[in-house]
C-alpha cells in the first residue's frame, strides 16, 4: 500500500442500541471528547458496572472500542500515518 494511509476496516458490528452522539451533547476537552449525561444515567451506569461479572465487562469494553474504531473509519481516520511515515517509524528515520 505505498503512498496510501493505514486505516483498517473491521467487519464486525456488534448491536449498539441507540446513537450517543445524538442522544447525547459531546464536547471536546484537551483533545478528547466527552459527553454530557445526565447525572442519574452516571450514577446508574456505575451501578451497573460493580454488579456486572467480569465477562459482561470485557464484552462491554470490546463493544465500546469496536464503537469508537467505527467512529474513526465514518471520520476519515483522522492522525492516520501514511506508509512512509510509517516506514520511517519502523526502520528509523535515518534510512
């Protein structure tokens, strides 16, 4: 792939029920974005999070990088590096 951006494409969907960004409002803190939920929907998610076994859990957490992997292909996969800079970082950037 010389010359081309590295972005790869993952073919599993997992159910992720509703849209957040648009059931939530995101903001953009110190280069991270952040959703403004009420503080009852917290407060219930970390209920959740303290009786859920650890399998719900990992499950959970592939749910949400799968999410946001989405996310980053739909966006451009903005930050990827192209297949020089890429080269240059494996092999040195004196080669």
């Amino acid at each position: 792939m010389a010359g081309g951006r590295y972005c790869a494409v993952m073919t599993a969907q997992a159910d992720r029920g509703r849209d957040l960004a648009g059931a939530y409002e995101v903001i953009h803190l110190g280069g991270e974005a952040a959703a403004i939920v009420p503080l009852a929907e917290l407060r219930r998610l970390r209920a959740v999070e303290r009786h859920a076994s650890p399998e719900v859990l990992e499950d959970a957490e592939i749910e949400a990088t799968l999410a946001a992997h989405d996310e980053w292909v739909g966006a451009g996969c903005p930050g990827a590096l192209s297949h020089e800079e890429v080269m240059a970082e494996l092999l040195g950037s004196n080669r």
